[in-house]
C-alpha cells in the first residue's frame, strides 16, 4: 500500500479493443514497477500496487506533462500524517498496447518514498483503476506482467482463492488464528500485522524481536513496527513458515485503524507467479523460483 485505502474519486475511463499486452517489470524495494506514457509522453515509472484504489502520479510527472492541478483535500497513507493532495485529468495512460482514456489522477508528493528507498525513478503509482479492467498475470518467473480480456492456461498445480472488495481480501490464518489478510504488491514487506489485531491477539513481545523500528516509508511519513519471525501463515491455500512480520505500531497511520488481521507484501507474493481476476473475483497462485527462499528482515535503504 503505497497510498492508501481512499481515493479521492474513482477514475472514470474506457480502454481501447485490445486482446492483451505483456510488458516486463522490475523489482525495486520489493515492489514491482512498469512503464507507462502519460499523455504521449515518458516513459514513467508506475508502482503496481493492488493496495491502492487510484492512479497517482508526483507532481513532477504532472508538471512535465502539463497538466493543470487544483487541490483536492488529504490522503491517509501507511505513514502517520495526512498530507495534501491535489486532482489532475489525463487524456491518455498507455501501457504496453494498452490506452486508457480520461483518467482521473491524485497527484502527491514521493520525494521521501523516493530519497529513502533509492528509486532511480518513481513517477507515480496504480492499482484498482488499471487492474479492474483486465485479467492481471504476473509471471514472476520470466519477470513480465499481462493484462488481458482472459486468464492464462494455470498449472495444474495452481491454487484458486475468492477475494472480498475493491482491494481484494482473503481469509487466512496468521500464527493459526483465522482472519482477513489484504493482498497488497505496494508493500514492500512479507507480512504487515495491524495494530487492532496485533494487540488483541498480544503478538507484540510475543516472539524475539525487534522494537518499534522504522520498517518503511508510505504517504505520510514512516512506518513504525516490531519486526520478528513468525512461525507460520497460512494463505492462497498454501501453508508458509517463518516469515518475517512487522506488528504496525499505533502511530502508523491506517495500519493503525484497520480491522483486518493484516496485509502480505512482495515478500511473500514474490513466492508465487499470480494470476489477478477482478471480474470473477478470484486470485489465481502457483510458486515461482523464489518460493523456497528464506525470509529476512531488510531495513528501509539497505
């Protein structure tokens, strides 16, 4: 979750007839970015982030592509303040084959997101506006994502879970006890546990760990967390051990308000190749190369 759970208003478009178009990402900072053009212009680098109901783009983007911006109030992000935003209208967003028309876009600042994470480029970020109008393949495996008017062929060996709202929720199991996870590319840890879960069920101090540390950066300032090993999550149908959780302190903005059980990052959604089908509901696993690798802890930076 780069931004946050509101968005200011929801992007009214339409996408030209297109079968499908696949595009390569990166990993930086634990979270997969692509390219986009804005308006005929770019490249831009885009956050795909499932966590994020809007398109945002900094206001460096929108003042190199001309865009006319007027205040639009605040947004509630991962950090604990609430910084202002503004609205901007963009004609077109091109991705791969692919063109959206009349976009709606928060513009905010990222410098801190940016400066503190090293990004050589950060223009911006999508989720929910993009994603609800194609099935989303991401092949982590050949490092490329697609999206498409219908799923892939999935190996048999692929697991089939039903998500919950406009940001998909899953049912899972955190430490064996059953609860709602948010799956959530935009973080870049493997598991965020929410204050009011994390208090109720007494996981801070409960396993080794380290204190109230910054884990991350969001809109809004940083993340403070306890940060330890846990011995097990189950999710997607799928039993993982030892994964790292950082337990959101009470001052870490809308972690610290939900009433979820808590989010999986790109730690742990790197593990499977991901097949994101908005209009059935339904996220489509099967693990990727990276799926018996160890989990750490990596401090913000690093």
């Amino acid at each position: 979750m780069l931004v946050g759970y509101l968005c200011i208003g929801s992007s009214q478009s339409t996408a030209a007839p297109v079968e499908s178009t696949t595009v390569p990402f990166i990993y930086h900072d634990n979270r997969m970015l692509i390219q986009c053009r804005i308006d005929g212009q770019g490249p831009f680098w885009l956050i795909v982030d499932t966590g994020d109901s809007a398109f945002d783009i900094t206001y460096e983007t929108a003042k190199a592509v001309g865009l006319a911006t007027h205040p639009a109030g605040t947004v509630s992000g991962a950090g604990s303040g609430t910084p202002q935003v503004s609205a901007a209208k963009v004609k077109s967003l091109s991705i791969g084959t692919l063109v959206l028309h009349n976009m709606d876009a928060e513009v905010m600042d990222l410098s801190q997101i940016r400066a503190k994470f090293h990004f050589p480029h950060l223009d911006g970020a999508i989720g929910y506006p993009l994603m609800q109008r194609y099935v989303t393949y991401v092949n982590v495996d050949d490092g490329t994502i697609t999206f498409a008017g219908s799923a892939p062929v999935e190996p048999s060996t692929a697991s089939t879970t039903k998500f919950d709202g406009v940001l998909p929720i899953v049912a899972g199991r955190i430490d064996g006890i059953p609860t709602t996870i948010l799956v959530d590319t935009g973080d870049r840890s493997s598991l965020t546990l929410f204050t009011p879960f994390a208090k109720r069920h007494a996981f801070y101090g409960k396993y080794p760990s380290q204190s109230n540390i910054v884990t991350g950066y969001g809109v809004g300032g940083p993340i403070y967390a306890d940060v330890f090993t846990l011995p097990s999550l189950d999710v997607f149908d799928t039993p993982l051990r030892d994964i790292v959780a950082r337990a959101a302190r009470p001052n870490s903005g809308v972690f610290s308000t939900q009433s979820l059980g808590g989010s999986i990052g790109t730690g742990v959604l790197k593990r499977f190749n991901v097949v994101y089908d908005y209009g059935h509901k339904t996220i489509a696993v099967w693990p990727s190369k990276y799926f018996t690798i160890a989990d750490r802890f990596v401090p913000p930076g690093s």
